[in-house]
C-alpha cells in the first residue's frame, strides 16, 4: 500500500477502538443500570418495558464490540469480505441510530404527560410492593427535596395507605382525610421522632412545615430532560464518529480492492 492508504488504514483501526471502547462503555452502562435500581430514568417507563429497553441497549453495546473487532481484523488483514461486512453493518446500526433519534425528537413533548402517569402508578400501586420502585421513588423524593407527584395528598390513594387499587379513589381514607406519607417526605434534618408524627397527620399534612409541600412532577421532568440531552448530545457525537469511520472503511475498502486488481495486472 501506499503512504495515503497506509494512513486511512491506521485511522480505520484507530476508529474501531473508539467504537470498542464506546462498546465496552454501553456494556458497562447497561449492566450498572440493571443492577442500580435508583436511576430516575426508570421511573418513565413501566418496569418490565424498563428491562427490555436496558437488554436492547447490553444488545447494541455487544454488537458495537463484535464489528469493532471485526474492523480492525478486516484492516490489519486488509480483507476486502470483512470490510464490505464491517460497512453494511455499520450502515444498518447507524440508520436504526438516525430513526430512534428522530423518533425521540417528534415525541419528546410527550416525555411529561408520560413521566406523570408512570410516577403516579409508581406511588399508587408500586411503592412497598416493589423494592426498586420503593427505593427509587425514596431517592426521588430526599434527593429534590419533594412529596408526591402534584403534592402530599397523591399519597392518599395509594396501597402504602391502604387503598384497594391505586386507579380507583378509596373514600374511606379520604372521607377521613386521614393519610401517612413515606419519611422521605420529611425535610433533610428532621428529627426521626418528629418525622413519624408529622408523616401521619391528617388534612394538615400538606400545610406541615416538616412535609415537603411541592410535588415531585416538574423537578422530575426537569431532571429526566436534562439527563436525555447529555444522551443526545453523545449520541450525536457517536454517530459523527461513526460516519466518520464507515467513510474511512469504504475507502479503505476500495484502496484494497484497487491494489489487488493491479496486482492481478502485473
């Protein structure tokens, strides 16, 4: 080979380690949210969706490391068959890329309709059923200085107090307007005693000034949308990179190609 194919072959090579340590890096991503229960992401999707979503993700991370492997095999060797093959799935990885984004996009004024109605399930049929959500909801609530999804009264109609089914208003706890709330409703630095009365008051839980008295919805949202443009924003980065990078191997694909058609000539 030439000195300028020389160089396009190293910066292929060098382009499938990044997309093997970004590969590595998804794997790794994946598995800490499957075994983390307190990501706040997981609070906008339902929790077997939630699953399925992070086993798509370990899928793409390990994929992403076979054709990385695959790539650089095909430069070191100069393989024509696994550059073609490195490129055609590089092109399919990257237009399924394009289209999640783009569906991303045109829905994302969806995102608070969603996150509400999930949040509000989450409290009213799941917290002290299921152990992630309870934990999750908890950090929620201590970590933006929160109760509830619109406030304190949310709690009311919730299995934590009682109620039958969360979908369905159960008036012999709010004709009685008597409802507990979890301790981390209480204010950071409460003390514990004082936080196991106040958590149990009556009407007057709202207006408590130990009980957070704003709902979690809108520093929710917030939290979610500022997380999801850092993902954007990396996701944007990769696919430059990875176009970057399928343009290097179909040149270099065609160097190859070239060099062994003089050969053959000679």
């Amino acid at each position: 080979m030439n000195c300028c194919c020389s160089i396009v072959k190293f910066f292929v090579i060098l382009m499938n380690l990044v997309f093997w340590i970004a590969g590595i890096g998804i794997v790794a991503l994946a598995v800490w949210m499957l075994i983390d229960p307190t990501f706040m992401i997981s609070l906008t999707q339902e929790h077997q969706n939630y699953q399925y979503a992070l086993f798509i993700l370990l899928g793409i991370g390990i994929l992403l490391v076979l054709l990385a492997f695959c790539g650089c095999c095909g430069a070191l060797k100069e393989s024509q068959c696994m550059l073609v093959s490195f490129f055609c799935c590089m092109l399919i990885v990257l237009t399924a890329e394009i289209a999640a984004g783009v569906w991303s996009y045109q829905n994302s004024d969806k995102l608070e309709s969603f996150v509400k109605a999930n949040f509000q399930y989450t409290i009213n049929n799941e917290y002290k059923v299921i152990e992630a959500r309870t934990e999750i909801v908890d950090v929620i609530q201590t970590h933006l200085q929160c109760c509830g999804v619109n406030g304190p009264s949310d709690w009311s109609n919730s299995k934590y107090n009682g109620a039958k089914s969360g979908n369905i208003v159960d008036y012999a706890i709010t004709s009685k307007l008597a409802y507990a709330v979890p301790p981390s409703c209480c204010k950071n630095g409460t003390e514990k005693s004082l936080c196991e009365t106040s958590r149990k008051g009556t009407i007057t839980t709202s207006l408590n000034p130990v009980i957070y008295n704003k709902g979690c919805m809108e520093k929710v949202v917030a939290e979610v949308k500022r997380n999801l443009h850092y993902v954007l924003l990396g996701g944007l980065i990769i696919i430059a990179v990875q176009l970057f990078g399928i343009l290097l191997v179909l040149c270099l694909c065609c160097a190859v190609k070239r060099n062994k058609d003089d050969d053959y000539k000679d």
